[in-house]
C-alpha cells in the first residue's frame, strides 16, 4: 500500500499537472532548474549511449527527457502514473514516443525488452529507492543501460534545511539521499559499471552564475577534490549497466 509521503506526492504531482502548461511547471522544477537537468544529462548520455534502440523514461511527466531521446534516434517508452501529465506530454505532438500510465515500482513492462531507462526527478517523491531501482534493472537487457538521479543528502544547504525542519517540527517534504546508498542499490539489483555524475544547480535566482559550477575545472574540482561533490551539488546521476552474466 502505499504510505502517506508517496499519496501526498502523487497529490501535488496531480496538482502540478492541473495547473502547469510548462514541462517545468508540471514537473514541479523551477524552469532554470529543469533546462540545467536536462543539458547535465543530455551531454553525459550522448557520450556514454547508442542513439537507437528501446528506451524506458520512467516517471516520464510532461516528457522532456522521452522527446529528447526519440529525437536522438531513440523509440521511446514514458511512463508517469499521473494521466493529465501524460495527456498533456502527448499533446506536444511526439509519435515516437508511447505513453503509458504506470507506478515506477510496479513497472508494467516485460523483463529485459529494453535496452536502456532513465528515471529523473522520481526518488524524492518515494519513501525509499529500494523497489524502483530493482524495477529499473529488471526491465534492460544483459548490457542494457540504467540512468537514475537522486537529490543529494549531503548538499550544505539540504543539510541545513533538515535541521531547520527538525527544530520546527516540521516533517520532510522530499527524500535527500545517499549517492553510496544508490551505488549499493543498483550493485544489488546486479549493474555494473556504475558511474557517479555530480550535478551543480543553483537557485533560479542566481542562475546568471550557473556557468562558473558547470565547465570542466567545476566538473573536475566536483570529482576529484574531497568532498566537493557532496558538500556542494544539488543531485546527482548514476549511471550503470546490467550485468551480462545475469
């Protein structure tokens, strides 16, 4: 059953939906907020991915991420268990992507028919990742492609807004997590090759600044200087892929 963080998220989810026109919006990102998602990852996976083949974007809202993807050469399957957000990504146009309605915990997908499955802006809303990190795995094939981004548990100011939250009495409307904890999760649900990306964002509100954390020098002080990359980076991306001697 499901408990009462994940309802309460899929009522603003449902929300979002109703009120938003904008992928953004619908999402529940700010709009600087989703374009530095989606650049982060589109230049991570053109460089790490075969453009074709069957790609799963799950938990898909409005389908940034699925048009982007078919637009790369990609069939494409979204999936969101929100239907207005499903109906509204459809109404952008796209024939080749598919739309589907599903829980990303109980994917209703044959196992191993795909080759790749993305899954952004999702793990936040769950109580934890446990279930949909195996659901992800299950559905690629041997050598098939696992992508997953977490909201960073470590990050200065997600530390600070706990805090605060604990000494109001306030319960916590995301779920921050461990990018070690994700590492185990997938080695558990049998990926390998597992890479970690950091991802710097900030505030809308200085978003004129974003450039100084994103270009190599940033990139490299995030993935080599201890600490940085935890301490300083809103999210992160696992990458990995399903093992072949599975």
């Amino acid at each position: 059953m499901t408990n009462s963080f994940e309802r309460a998220w899929r009522k603003r989810f449902e929300g979002f939906a109703t009120y938003s026109e904008d992928d953004a919006g619908i999402a529940g990102w700010s709009p600087t907020g989703l374009a530095t998602r989606l650049r982060q990852f589109t230049s991570r996976w053109e460089s790490a991915s075969s453009k074709g083949g069957l790609w799963l974007d799950a938990g898909c809202g409005a389908g940034t991420y699925s048009r982007f993807m078919a637009g790369q050469g990609a069939k494409v399957i979204g999936a969101d268990y929100s239907l207005l957000s499903l109906q509204k990504a459809k109404a952008r146009g796209d024939d080749a992507v598919s739309w589907c309605k599903a829980d990303v915990n109980h994917l209703p997908i044959k196992a191993g028919c795909c080759d790749g499955v993305i899954c952004f802006g999702v793990t936040q809303a769950l109580e934890d990742s446990v279930a949909v990190t195996q659901e992800l795995s299950t559905v690629v094939r041997p050598g098939g492609q696992v992508w997953v981004d977490a909201l960073n548990g470590w990050c200065l100011p997600h530390i600070l807004e706990r805090f605060l939250r604990w000494v109001r009495g306030r319960p916590m409307h995301l779920r921050y997590e461990s990018h070690r904890n994700m590492k185990a999760l997938m080695r558990n649900a049998k990926l390998i090759n597992i890479k970690l990306h950091w991802l710097p964002i900030l505030p809308s509100r200085w978003s004129q600044y974003q450039w100084l954390v994103e270009n190599r020098l940033a990139e490299w002080v995030f993935n080599y200087v201890p600490f940085a990359g935890p301490l300083f980076c809103h999210a992160f991306i696992l990458h990995g892929e399903r093992s072949s001697n599975d």
